[in-house]
C-alpha cells in the first residue's frame, strides 16, 4: 500500500503532466497549425469568404439562396439548386432530405420545383436539369451544373437588360472545370456568378 507522501508525489506528477499536455497539444499544437493555415491557406482558413465593397457576403464553399423574403425567386439573378439543409442553406443544419427516391413525398416535391422551374424560364419540362430539382447531400452546395445556368440565361439577360450573348458569355468565364482535370462535373458558383452578373450591370 502507497504511503500518504508517495501518493502525493504521484498525483503531484500527474498533474503537471497534464498541464504540460494541455498547454503543448491543446494551445501549442493548435497555433501551430492555425499559423500554418494562416501562411499557406489564408483564404480557406478564414472561410473562403466572399467580399464586395469590402464587406464580406458570402463563402465560396456554402450556397445562399436568391429569393425574397417570401421565398419568391429574385428573376434578376441566378437561381441555386435546392436546399434540404434548415430553412435553406443553413450551415448549423448541414444535410439532405434522407428522402429515398420513391418516396412520394421526394417525387411530388420534385415535380412541384420542375413546374416552377418550367414556369419560371419559359421552357418545357423535360429540359429542366436534375440539379435544379434534387438537393445536395449536404444541403449547402453552392454549384450548379454550366446546364442550369445557361437555361436561365434568357431571364436574366431580360431582367438585366443584357444581351443572351453577354450573359452566356459571363457564364461560359465562371464555369470551372473538372477537380483535377477528371473528378466530378463541371460547375458554376452561383455566388461568384451574381456578384459578377451586378458588376456588369453597374
């Protein structure tokens, strides 16, 4: 059995090994890497933010929604692809419907964006892409599809008062190519895409 001074030495020692541990790799081993962040990643360490005018509006990581306080889509701007995430693009609410795709809540959802879609650009049903129908699996992509954006090319030329051709051209200069020259899809910032969009209208 441990003497009295043997255990005090004891819990003596586990107690700055702790407090050594905890200033080491909980605050050492944490600025470290927030310095190496800082230095070779700034901008994805401080959140990809997006500025205008010096005020930040967005991420380019995290999509945002273009409509009004009704939720009634903004015809002067780019639509997004649908969010399942909170009330729409809620980063603390990160995720999709978990809706399987026979659900009859997910296929009657669907064909009601596909009417508003259809409603809303002036086409038939049968060309509205699938990503302005079904939402990501996160719930916060901030893409969609070079084919979505150049479908809504002709509103936002008439909202704007642009030409089609100056618009699809603005859209053309922001679609960015596959990760790597072969992962995923191409795609298009909607953010990036309407902050350019009012610079040109400016």
């Amino acid at each position: 059995m441990a003497s009295p001074r043997q255990t005090l030495r004891t819990t003596g020692v586990a107690i700055r090994l702790l407090l050594i541990s905890t200033l080491v790799l909980g605050v050492g081993y944490s600025a470290v890497i927030l310095g190496v962040g800082q230095l070779a990643f700034p901008a994805a360490a401080n959140g990809s933010t997006i500025t205008r005018d010096g005020e930040v509006v967005g991420s380019a990581l995290i999509g945002q929604s273009f409509t009004d306080a009704d939720g009634v889509p903004l015809p002067e701007y780019f639509q997004s692809r649908p969010s399942a995430a909170g009330d729409g693009y809620d980063a603390g609410a990160s995720s999709g419907s978990n809706l399987g795709p026979e659900n009859a809540d997910l296929v009657a959802l669907i064909e009601d964006r596909r009417a508003n879609v259809s409603e809303l650009e002036g086409v038939d049903p049968s060309a509205v892409p699938v990503d302005a129908l079904t939402a990501s699996a996160s719930g916060l992509d901030p893409h969609i599809s070079p084919e979505y954006a150049m479908l809504q090319v002709p509103r936002v030329a008439r909202e704007r008062g642009l030409t089609e051709t100056e618009v699809g051209d603005l859209v053309e200069s922001m679609i960015q190519g596959r990760d790597l020259g072969y992962l995923g899809e191409p795609t298009v910032n909607v953010l990036r895409l309407n902050l350019a969009l009012d610079e040109r209208s400016r």
